[in-house]
C-alpha cells in the first residue's frame, strides 16, 4: 500500500496539472470577461486628487505668486529679502536700510515695510522668490505693491528681475507719488527664461518710504484667473480627469498646536487680508528643514472651491475636527467647547451652497461666485483615532446632518492601515451609521501586490472606502530615500485592480502626496515634481492617469478558472463598462519577470473588433522620469484587431495594459 502522503500528493498534482492546463496553459492564460451583469456601478468619484499644501505645493507651487514673504508677516518680517545691510558682500551696506514697523493693532497685516534711502540709486532690496523665480522669455509679469512715500523725496522705483548672475532680465519704473497709501501697479516683461530670477527693488532719491504686499505673478496663468495658478500644474491636474478634489490636506488641517490649524475663515475674502501662518511642515522632519515655509492663503477655500469647478472635480474640503495632530501636541478642544468649530463647517457648507442671501452666500457672491459650488462632501478630521475622535465626530454627525442631511461626511480611520485603533475607528464608525471611511496607507511595495485582496471582504452594508491617502515607498514612510520608482508605481497598478474590483464598497481613491517642488520639499515620493519652470508626471501619475481616464461606470467580472486575478502568477485584473461610449475596459496588471499571454473569453462580444492596447511598462523596475528623461515611463497605445476567438494578447514583464473595445 502506498503511504497516504503519497497518495495525497499525487492527487496535488493530478488537480494542479488539469488546472495550469485548464486556465494557465503553457501558451497562454484564458481570462473570462462576463458581460452580461455588471456587478456594480463606478463611482464618477473613484478616482480623484488629494491636495495637501506640503513640499510648497500651494505658496512656491500650485499658487503662482513668485515673491516670498509679499507682506513681511513671517516669523522673522525680513526672511526672503536681501538688502545691502544684511549682505556681507554689498559694496553699498551704507546706502540705506529698511526694516519692519509692526501695527499690532492689525491682526491680518502686522507688518509694513520702512525703507531709508540714504543714497541716491545704491540701495537696493531683493527678494529671492521660493528658490528663485521661475520666468519665461517674452511673459509678462504682474507686478503690484503698496507704498506711502512719506517725505516724497523718492522719485522712482525700479523694479527689475535679474538672473543668476545678475544681468537685468526685465526692468520697470514706478513713480510713487503718493504720500498715503496707495496700491501700484505695472508690468513687466521677461527677456530671457530663468529659473533662479529674483527681484530687485532699488530706488531713485533719497529719503523714507514705506512698502507692503509687493507681489509678482505671471500673466498667464490657469483658466486666465488673475493672480491664479501655475498653468503646467494645473494642467497636469486637469489631464487626470480628476473625480473629487480634497483639499486642502492632510496633517495640515490638524496643525502641530490647535493655534496652527487650518481655519478656512482666514483663507477667505480680501487676499491682501489673509494672515500669514507657519506651515506645519516648517520644521517638521529634521531631515528636510524648510524654514521659510509659511501659508499666505492666497490659495484659499475659494480658489480651491474654484480650482475643483475648473478641473470638473467634486470640491471635498477636510476641517479640523477639535484635534490637533495626535503625533504631535494632539491637543483636544473638550467636547463642551466644540460649539465653533461644528460653526465653521455649518458656515463653509453655507459659503458653499448657500444662497446669495444668506450671510455665507453673500461672502462668496461678493466675491465673485454667485452660483453655489455644490458642495456634496465633508472630511470632518484627517488622520485622528481613538475615543475623542469618535466623541466629536458624533457631535459634528448628529448637528451637520440635521441641518444639511444630503451632504456626505467623510469620517477618518486614522493613520495605520490596520490594527487595535484601525478596527477601533471601524467599528465605532460603522455603528454610527458612517457613510465614507477615509483609509491612509503609506506601505511597502509588497504590501501593495499582497493587498489586491484587502477590500474583497469587506461588509457591503457598511460604509463606504475613501482610499483617501496611499503611495508605495521604496524604502519606508517619510524616508527621503523614497523614490518614484517604476516598481512603486507597479505594485500601485496591481493595487488598485483590487480598489476597482470592489467598487461597490470602495468609492473614492486617490493617491498622496499629490506634489513637490524639487528644492524645497519634506516628504517623498509624491506623484508630481516641479522645479519653478517645469513640471514632472512620475510613473505613479501616469498609472493614475491610466485608471482615471478608464474608470467606466460599471463593474464587470473578469477572471481565470472561477478566480478574481489577485496575484496568481503575477497576475492582477479588472474590468469595466464604459457606459457613455459602450466601450469595455480590461486593466491587467503582470507583475512577474517574464512575458505572459493572455486569452481573452468574453460572450456576446462582436466576432471582430479593434481594441486600443495601452502598454506602460520599462526596462528596470528602478526607472523613474525624470526631467532629463521625463518619459522614461509612459504609455504606449497601439491598434489592434482581433478575432474573437483569437483574443490573445502578450503581457510585457511588469507591465499595466489596459485593453479597450468598443462592446458594440
Ligand atoms: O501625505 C502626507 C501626510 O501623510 C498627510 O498630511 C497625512 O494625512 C499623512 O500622514
């Protein structure tokens, strides 16, 4: 008699054998696509952007303003300003000084700037922009400034941008005639692109004046909105076909202190009335020290309520919800005292939607949004966990919802991917009747491929998944070694064929941090870079980019011997319909070494038909894009035709694919 180990093992590899040759054949592997019951409807908002203002991604950034410290509220008045008194090197350290008056009595604006001109065209001042500013041949610059030319005795300002070696590149004169106050303006144009500019301020006549908001912006920027945003990052923004934008974080929101949180209030109305606040970001990580990062505001609630209107996204704003971050100070505003801060997201809900009439509405009408920007969504809280949060978010739920019962609440699961406060966050949730719960996973690349499989038992009666904030890291969470790796962006694709295949319970996606500018950031990887000239789509965008503008509206089954493709043998897959062109979308994801073939097996589809085959793949799984090569990966799209029952299609290694037909 044979052992029965043997026996066993026998039978292992009689059913192994049947199977590799029933699905995973030598040749290829048959894929059964079922198009005849879709399982679930795509959300529009499956794949969306999380902006959060970290790696000056709104002042330096997305904010096209190019001085630094326009109005002199940083912590030190004079950071980004150089003047001969303070330059070791100036052969003029006696020709002036100027330095700050503080009016505390102006909570918004403390700061002004007083300039003694003691000799007469030797003075200059110079501000330095965010690393340099980025200016482009033949542009115009829009140049404003406040000025009280108190004893007259300046004739002139001329205001010039200079390259890196100092040679003037653009030059205005302004005369401020004024004694009062009074706003100025001109324009300037580039005569040489430059990415390191600065701007030199040096003055005609000697004497004293006074200065404020000295500002500069290019003329072009996004949708042609004065004053508005960096046109290559928007665009880029735009070509994501972007669901929602959530804004304007992330930790930012919390604050380090309550005293640092976001407050919408301030990023509202008059922008020369905004106060400047330190970004928490500032002095976060010792590792990426940037001490000059401050939020102006200029990009506020409205220009991102704006921006979502733009880029054609669901505005998802996130406010604070009475804690600070629990990383660092998680200060707590007691339950009794939370009155203002349920206030804030009552009146930004009313600033929103509200009519013109109301005391919200008529802020937003006032300034110069009549119409209401439909707001559908709230993050109420970004990364908090345990009790407190769940004591104020019932708080926040039970008044928000009485008053506004359509507007969705999008609660937080905190900042791990799983665990004692994970499950907490998910069961306390769920029994409030939670409608969205935000997730956040920083996580490793093998995580990723292994968690193809995270949300396919989930409860379907419980809330909805807002994949809110997730990146591969090369390395390990906040490493400056983490790269934007074609291998990252691969395990993300594997990914998110498992946040597809489960859009009945996952309804919101998006990656994190959206942006960084090359010189000045604190966290990588992020999905866009920018230097202040160019801007750079990683390989993380562009299989965003891929889902985004593939999303379909519904859910089709597709998989190899009865299986959802999860990993087997590399393999990773998922289907939808298109409904407004009745197009069939398959993204297949190979992440294994070597080639593989595929069988594709749909019924009732058309006996010849031309697919577009979508190919983004690389040489080696370390390949990024950089500026130098920014399309080192990037998709290839070829036609191509195919019989039905000869739908094959070879899978490069480590490759997405994403296969398209018209299901007519
Ligand atoms: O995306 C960077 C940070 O990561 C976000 O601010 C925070 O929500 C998360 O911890």
């Amino acid at each position: 008699m044979m052992p029965s180990t043997l026996i066993r093992s026998l039978v292992l590899l009689i059913i192994n054998f049947i199977l590799m040759n029933f699905a995973f054949a030598k040749d290829h592997i048959v894929l059964d696509l079922d198009l005849s019951t879709p399982i679930a409807k795509i959300q529009p908002s499956m794949y969306g952007i999380f902006f959060e203002d970290i790696n000056f991604s709104a002042d330096g950034g997305l904010y096209a303003e190019l001085v630094k410290n326009r109005s002199f509220e940083f912590d030190k008045p004079m950071m980004g300003w150089l003047q001969p008194a303070t330059d070791p090197y100036s052969l003029n350290q006696n020709s002036g000084i100027a330095s700050t008056l503080n009016f505390a009595s102006n909570k918004s604006n403390k700061n002004v700037l007083r300039v003694n001109v003691h000799n007469d065209k030797n003075y200059s001042l110079v501000n330095e922009g965010f690393r340099g500013m980025g200016i482009t041949k033949g542009q115009d610059y829009l140049l404003s400034f406040y000025a009280a030319n108190n004893d007259q005795k300046i004739k002139n300002i001329i205001f010039q941008l200079v390259d890196a070696q100092e040679n003037v590149v653009a030059s205005v004169r302004v005369a401020p005639k004024d004694k009062e106050w009074r706003k100025y303006t001109a324009q300037l144009n580039a005569k040489k692109t430059e990415e390191k500019a600065r701007l030199k301020i040096t003055f005609e006549g000697a004497g004293v004046i006074d200065l404020d908001m000295i500002s500069l912006f290019p003329k072009e920027t996004w949708k042609g909105k004065a004053k508005g945003i960096r046109q290559d990052l928007a665009q880029l923004l735009f070509d994501l076909k972007p669901g929602f934008l959530r804004f304007p974080g992330g930790c930012i929101i919390e604050g380090r202190t309550l005293a640092q949180r976001y407050q919408w209030k301030n990023t509202i109305g008059d922008v020369e009335q905004r106060p400047t606040m330190i970004s928490r970001w500032n002095t976060e990580f010792s590792h990426k020290v940037t001490p000059d990062y401050f939020q102006t505001f200029g990009l506020g609630f409205y220009e991102y309520f704006q921006l979502a209107e733009d880029l054609g996204a669901e505005p998802i704003p996130v406010l604070n919800c009475g804690i600070a971050c629990q990383f660092n100070s998680g200060e707590l505003v007691p339950v009794s005292e939370l009155d203002p801060y349920i206030q804030d997201a009552l009146d930004l809900i009313e600033f929103a939607n509200g009519s013109v009439q109301s005391v919200w509405g008529k802020v937003r009408k006032e300034m110069g949004h009549p119409e209401p920007f439909n707001l559908k969504y709230i993050g109420i809280g970004n990364e908090q966990w345990g009790p407190q949060y769940i004591e104020r978010f019932k708080i926040f739920q039970k008044v928000l919802k009485e008053k506004y019962p359509d507007i969705v609440l999008i609660s937080g699961s905190g900042p791990f991917a799983d665990g004692e406060q994970f499950d907490y966050a998910h069961r306390e949730l769920k029994k409030l009747g939670a409608e969205i719960i935000d997730e956040h996973y920083y996580k490793d690349i093998d995580w990723f491929k292994k968690n193809a499989t995270r949300y396919d038992n989930y409860d379907r009666q419980g809330p909805k998944i807002f994949a809110g904030e997730y990146a591969a890291q090369s390395v390990a969470i906040v490493s400056p070694e983490n790269k934007n790796s074609w291998e990252t962006a691969l395990a993300e694709a594997a990914f998110m064929t498992g946040l597809e295949r489960n859009a009945d319970v996952v309804h919101m996606t998006s990656y994190a941090p959206l942006m960084a500018h090359t010189e000045a950031w604190q966290w990588s990887p992020n999905m866009i870079w920018f230097n202040n000239l160019q801007s750079l789509a990683t390989a993380n965008y562009e299989v965003q980019k891929l889902f985004a503008n593939n999303r379909g509206t519904e859910l089709l089954s597709i998989s190899a011997n009865g299986k959802a493709l999860t990993g087997q043998g590399g393999l990773y897959a998922s289907a939808v319909r298109d409904g407004t062109d009745n197009t069939v979308i398959i993204k297949l994801v190979n992440s294994a070494s070597a080639e593989q073939e595929i069988k594709l097996n749909a019924q009732s589809q058309p006996v010849k038909l031309s697919a577009t085959v979508t190919t983004l793949t690389s040489k080696l799984l370390s390949d990024e894009n950089t500026f130098s090569n920014p399309r080192t990966v990037h998709p290839v799209v070829e036609k191509r035709s195919f019989k039905s029952d000869q739908f094959l299609i070879k899978l490069p290694a480590n490759a997405l694919v994403i296969i398209k037909y018209s299901a007519n």
